[in-house]
C-alpha cells in the first residue's frame, strides 16, 4: 500500500524484519516496507481483506477491499469507520451476525446477497477471529470475494435444466437425454419413457447399458464416440416392436470442451409404416406400368393413379387430416428455416401459441363431434387470415402455432387481435344452439434467444399468462 499504518499482521511482522542485520544485496532491509509486502500478496492473491477491532471498526484493509467497495458500494471505507455503516439494511444484518460469531471465537463462510440501487450483487464472505498472543479476540477478519458472475450462471444453468425438461415433456412420441462421458444418465425426460412406466428422475446417475438394456446400449456405443470426437451421430433402432431414431449431438461448457452428449430418441414406427406403404405402392405401380408398358391408355391411368397416391402420401405428412392445416412435423422443419433466416439476415419473426378455451367442457357438454367441427372451422379461419408466407400448424388437441416472417410482435399481435374477434363473433350457434367458441393467443418474437424450440417455449409462457388472465386475449 502507498500509506503506511499499523495492522494486526503488518506490525508484527515488521519488529521481527526489524531484527534482520543485513541482507544478500548488502543492504539494511525497511521494517516499514512488511505492510507493502502484505498488502501486494494479499492482491495478489485477488482477495478483498478488512480487518476490524471488536467495535468492528476498520484497522486495516487491503488495496483489493478498497478498490471493491468503490466499485461495488460507491464509497471506499477509511480506517477507524464502522464497516457494517457500509452495506445495505439486509446485508448488514448478516454481516453483524458473521462479526458476533467471529469474536465468540468462531470460524465462517457464507455467500451474502447484496441489494443495491443498480441491481443485486453477490460475495463470498469468510469472517474468523482476530487474537491475541494470550489468545484472546482482538478483533475481526474478514475476506471477500466477489461471486455475482458465479450466482447468475447458476440460475441460468437451473433456468436451461428447467425449460429442457419442459421441453422435453411437451415433445410427444420422443426422450430427451444427456449423458456423461462414462454413459451415465445426467438427466432425462419423455412421453415415450413414461408409456413404458419408466420414471426419468430414477435414470439420473444410471449407465445406459444398466438402465436401457444391452440393445439400446450397443446402438448408441458408436454414436458417444462420435460425439466425444466432436461429431453428431444418428441411427435407428427397434426395441419391443418399435422404431426408434436416436440423434446424438455434442454439448459444450464456456471453455468449448465436449462434456455431454445430448440425446433426441423419436418413436417414427408409424412414419416407417407410411415409408414402407408408398415404397410397397411404388413398386407395385412400377411392376404394372411395366406389365401394361403397350397399353398406353392404361399406362396413362396408372401413372396418375401413382402421382395421386404420392402426393396424397406426401400430403399426409404434411398436413393435419382433421383441420386441413400443417402438422407437427412440418411445423418444427418450417420453423427452424425460418428462425435460421432470421437469425441471418437480422429479420424480425414472431412466433404464435394459441388454445381453444375450454375445448375439454365443448366436447363433454355438445360430443366430440362437435369439437371436431369446431377444429375443422378454426382451420377455415386461420386459412383466410393467413399469408402465403406464414406457416399454420395443429400443434396438438385443441392448440394451434402461427409461424409469422417478416413480422415484429406488436403487429404479430394485430393479427392475433383480428384472429381472437373472428373466432369470438363466429355464428358458433349453426353448430349447436348453445355453442360459444374463445381463443387465447401467447406472442414470441425474441430471436435472441439461440432456438426456435427456446421461442415455442416463450410463447407457451404467455400463452398461460392469457389463459391465467381470464382467456379470451392475447398476451405478448
């Protein structure tokens, strides 16, 4: 330190350099050079240091606690000024509890939460005491650290486990996993793990070999070296008259080390029959195209029959067959093109959750018949609302997903205004009498946010807001 004064430590240390005759160089060493030597190990060693006496008064700090207290308190502390007159109300009941304990003797550690005017802030605090040479307390010593960084990381580790997880639960035939260099479980969730009365929270800590099985665990032993390598992994798998695909992607810390490896396993049994239903129609078509090859008249009709097939089969996969609207899957394909173009080009793209109002009651109280007609009518309207551009989708049941390019939220949200009166002012009664139909809508146009499935997730959050908000709006 540029000042000299008198510690605990440094004066102590200065009567016993004091007594040094003469050193290597030829020269008499300064005892009043002890508390410069203290006080740069004590930066050196990046730790704030305050020691107090037992009216906790300031005797000694380093330049490390003065330089902190400027910039985190707004005020640096002189000696003789009672430290706790620093902190904030909270803080400094804390604090005063750490001091009392250190002059009973005691030795502590604890993380203490700082609330200031520009936001909160977090410090590790280690507080012991000071004795004398009979040992008795003399006082009290106090280190900081500054942990705010290590704090907000933390709750963004809890925030991402928490939306992968409710991801995950909403993802349906499919599990979500990931797992540890050794194989093991570092957590899992999924629709399909459920069906088969699996508990994902009892797989966390499991190998894959000890909790899947010896079949699961030979699929996926190439595809963890892949990642571990750096590369993704895809295959397919059958397990109890099932097809699995299984995708496998690497995950990175901030240092960029692979240190998991995450994990999709989608149950596409049903997609393979519709695959092995049009290969089967193909060849077939081909072997009477090649029977009939001199029959051009029937050749001709065959060929359309094919091309009516294909793109019956190809519209199959793309549309919903109740509303008429685009499905899940090609949704989730739609929504990524145009999220990347986003991302991109530095477009605006806001993205639409929306739920009939108690579907569940419509159905109980008029049959399903109706709410089956109540879906294929909200397609109309979605349909006649709709640009060429956007992209609407059956998310599933009673919920709809507007994919809107080119488009902010707050105009995102005139259109969901016009959709929500449509719907509210639609001649519900040449249905039923006594039917009235509501529509909720959730509003996302974050793009920051690093993933469209991150999007879906916001937009899901308002959803709720509206639904929680009484219905019948739009919340964005």
């Amino acid at each position: 330190m540029t000042r000299q004064r008198q510690s605990f430590a440094s004066g102590s240390l200065a009567k016993k350099n004091s007594s040094v005759a003469v050193a290597h160089d030829g020269l008499t060493p300064n005892p009043n050079l002890a508390p410069i030597y203290l006080n740069s190990f004590w930066n050196l060693m990046l730790l704030s240091i305050c020691a107090m006496d037992k009216k906790l008064r300031i005797v000694e700090l380093n330049d490390g606690f003065v330089e902190w207290a400027k910039k985190t308190l707004g005020k640096a502390p002189k000696l003789g000024d009672s430290l706790l007159d620093h902190f904030p109300p909270q803080a400094r009941k804390e604090f005063k509890k750490l001091f009392q304990s250190a002059l009973n003797g005691e030795h502590n550690t604890t993380d203490v939460r700082l609330d200031l005017k520009d936001g909160e802030q977090w410090v590790f605090a280690r507080v012991c005491p000071l004795f004398r040479e009979e040992k008795r307390v003399m006082g009290v010593l106090m280190t900081l650290r500054d942990v705010t960084e290590q704090k907000r990381l933390e709750a963004e580790n809890a925030y991402n486990r928490q939306l992968y997880l409710t991801l995950a639960r909403h993802i349906p035939d499919a599990n979500m996993f990931l797992l540890d260099k050794n194989g093991c479980f570092l957590v899992a969730e999924g629709t399909e793990m459920r069906k088969a009365g699996i508990d994902p929270e009892t797989l966390t800590g499991k190998s894959v070999k000890a909790a899947m099985g010896d079949a699961f665990f030979k699929a996926i032993e190439p595809l963890m070296k892949k990642v571990f390598l750096g590369r993704t992994g895809e295959t397919e798998l059958a397990l109890d008259k099932q097809i699995y695909a299984v995708q496998l992607v690497p995950v990175r810390n901030e240092s960029r080390k692979i240190y998991a490896a995450m994990g999709l396993m989608r149950n596409v049994t049903e997609a393979k029959a519709i695959e092995r239903q049009l290969t089967e129609s193909l060849a077939e078509k081909e072997r009477a195209l090649q029977d009939l090859a001199e029959a051009n008249e029937v050749k001709t009709k065959l060929l359309a029959e094919l091309r009516a097939q294909t793109e019956f089969l190809e519209k199959q996969t793309r549309e919903d067959a109740l509303t008429g609207l685009y499905n899940r899957r090609y949704l989730n394909m739609q929504l990524e093109q145009e999220f990347k173009r986003a991302k991109r080009y530095g477009n605006p793209l806001s993205v639409v959750i929306c739920d009939i109002d108690h579907f569940k009651k419509i159905n109980d109280a008029f049959s399903h018949q109706v709410g089956d007609e109540v879906l294929k009518t909200l397609g109309r309207i979605f349909r006649a609302y709709s640009r060429s551009v956007d992209t609407v989708a059956r998310f599933g049941g009673e919920e709809f997903v507007l994919v809107l390019p080119e488009t902010p939220k707050e105009k995102a949200a005139v259109l969901c205004e016009k959709l929500r009166a449509a719907v509210e002012h639609y001649p519900w009664s040449e249905i039923h009498p006594e039917l009235k139909v509501t529509i909720s809508f959730g509003i996302s146009d974050n793009v920051r946010l690093g993933h469209y499935e991150k999007m879906l997730a916001e937009a899901d959050e308002r959803l709720y807001e509206a639904k929680n908000a009484g219905r019948n709006r739009v919340v964005y």
